[in-house]
C-alpha cells in the first residue's frame, strides 16, 4: 500500500530530525571531551640532531626511477669538490615516483667533527653505488638560523672568538665558570668597572689598586710584599686596628708623628701604655742627667 505524501514528509522530517539530534549530540560529546581532557605537555631535552633532506632521482632520459628501496650514501665535505669527507652515512631508502625524503644524521650521529659555524659545507650524494654526484650541495641557512649567529640577541664574531654584550645586558652563569689549562680571562674595560664577590669564595693574584669594604683576612693572614708604603690612609683618616680576643697586638714603630691608638682591648691597651709610659721615663732620665751634668760643671 503506497504512502500518503504527507507521512512522506513526516518520515523525512523525522529522520532529519533524527541525524540532526545525533550530530549535536556527537558534538556535544567532542566539546565535552575537549573541555575535561588534559593533553600532557612534554618538553624537548634539546634540539633534534637531524637535518631533514629531500630530492628526487631521475634517469639519464628525465625519467623517474622505478619505485623500490635503494642504497644512498651521503658524505658533507668541507670543499665544493676533491677533498676528504668529514662525515658520511650509508642507508636503504625507498623511492617513490622519483621522490626520496631522509633525516641526515640518523645513521651516523650528528654534529660529529662538522663544524657548522662555516659556511663551506658541502653534501655528496651517492645513488645506487653509481658514483657520487655531482655538483655538491652547498649547505645554506633556514631563515630563523640567522638569529642563532646572535646567540640570543648577542652578536657573536667567529673569526676573533669575540661574544659582544650590548649595554644594559647582564651574563649570568648558572654555576662555576672556569678555563682550561693555559687559557687565561682578560676582563678590559674603559670605564669603572664594579665587580659583586659572593659572601664566601677566594680572591686570588689580584694586583692593582682595589678597595676593599668589611672584608675578613682568613687563617693565612694578609702578606705585603715590595710596596713602598704597606698600609696607608686617606688625607684625614686615621689607622685604627682592633683586636677581639684576648691576644696582645705587635706594633713596630719606625716613628711616631702623631697620637696612636689601640682600642677594645685590655691586653693591647696595657701593652701600649707601657710602652708610652716607658718612653716618658725614658726622657725624663734624660732631663735629669743632663741637669746633673750642668750642675757639675758650675762647680
């Protein structure tokens, strides 16, 4: 029995309807899904030591190759031709309509003893063990490798080894900092320079003239060694030494111009005064000798 035309329409409706309901619903789950699901977030322990290759390999007629796996052998030079190969891997890749695609360094690991701060690096490519190709290929930069000649904004020069801070910028090493054997660090500068210690550490071979403020001599004392004048003081200052155990303090003096003294502690300050007090007696002896000698010489 034939269906009226308008259960006809009803059905479609109904079956619309029904697609709909199951399309939103279908939605519905990949929002929901999209909302509660977290994607884990893993990140890189360094950069992918590969270099992704591709070309493509045709016969003496410009035909492409029969598809199937061959033999490649990659080797990078130093030179556009000749030479010795500084790095080289051999490997089975397929071909597909002529088109063969490689990771370089996949094989055989990269840099090795490529220095790619050169710009004379040169890929040989040999197909099938038909001999290699030629010209080489002559290694060129990605666009964002010209920002890695600036290490991060910092204009490296190669040729002099030379890394240039612009101003305001500050190096900062995440732990020791130290040369081998024989090389030495050479700070210059043409303005004053500001050097911050940490708290504990040793200073060593410092020569010059430096400043030094509460700053503790440790267990090996503090040696001067072919200075005119060892200790000395500013126009107007005073020299003041201070001992905080109860150990005497040693003062040899040349000569005495003006008043020196020895504080904060009992043994120094008994030391010192007989010192002065001796002195005293000293000249006092000496008055009197020489008023007995003159009394003699009137009678």
């Amino acid at each position: 029995m034939p269906l009226s035309p308008q259960y006809q329409n009803k059905q479609k409706t109904r079956n619309i309807f029904v697609k709909f309901s199951l399309l939103t619903f279908f939605c519905a789950l990949l929002i929901a899904g999209g909302a509660f699901s977290v994607s884990p977030v893993i990140a890189a322990t360094g950069i992918n030591h590969q270099i992704n290759f591709q070309g493509k390999v045709v016969n003496n007629d410009g035909t492409n190759v029969t598809d199937g796996s061959y033999s490649f052998t990659f080797r990078l030079y130093d030179v556009s031709s000749a030479g010795t190969h500084i790095w080289t891997e051999t490997k089975s890749i397929t071909v597909t309509d002529g088109i063969f695609q490689t990771n370089l360094g996949d094989t055989t690991a990269l840099p090795g003893s490529v220095d790619f701060n050169t710009d004379n690096i040169y890929l040989g490519i040999n197909f099938n063990s038909d001999g290699e190709m030629s010209p080489r290929v002559r290694f060129t930069a990605a666009p964002y490798a010209f920002n890695a000649e600036k290490v991060g904004g910092l204009t490296v020069t190669s040729t002099t080894g030379t890394l240039t801070i612009p101003n305001s910028e500050t190096i900062s090493f995440g732990g020791s900092f130290t040369t081998s054997a024989s090389n030495d660090i050479t700070l210059t500068t043409s303005g004053a320079t500001t050097v911050t210690l940490p708290t504990t550490g040793t200073l060593a071979t410092l020569a010059g003239s430096e400043t030094f403020t509460n700053k503790t001599i440790g267990s090996t004392g503090l040696t001067f060694s072919g200075a005119g004048t060892d200790i000395t003081t500013a126009s107007g200052e005073d020299l003041a030494q201070a001992a905080h155990a109860l150990e005497k303090i040693q003062v040899v003096l040349a000569k005495v111009e003006k008043d020196a003294t020895i504080s904060h502690n009992p043994k120094a300050m008994i030391c010192w005064k007989m010192a002065e007090r001796m002195a005293l007696l000293g000249r006092e002896l000496f008055h009197e000798m020489k008023l007995q000698k003159r009394e003699r010489g009137n009678h």
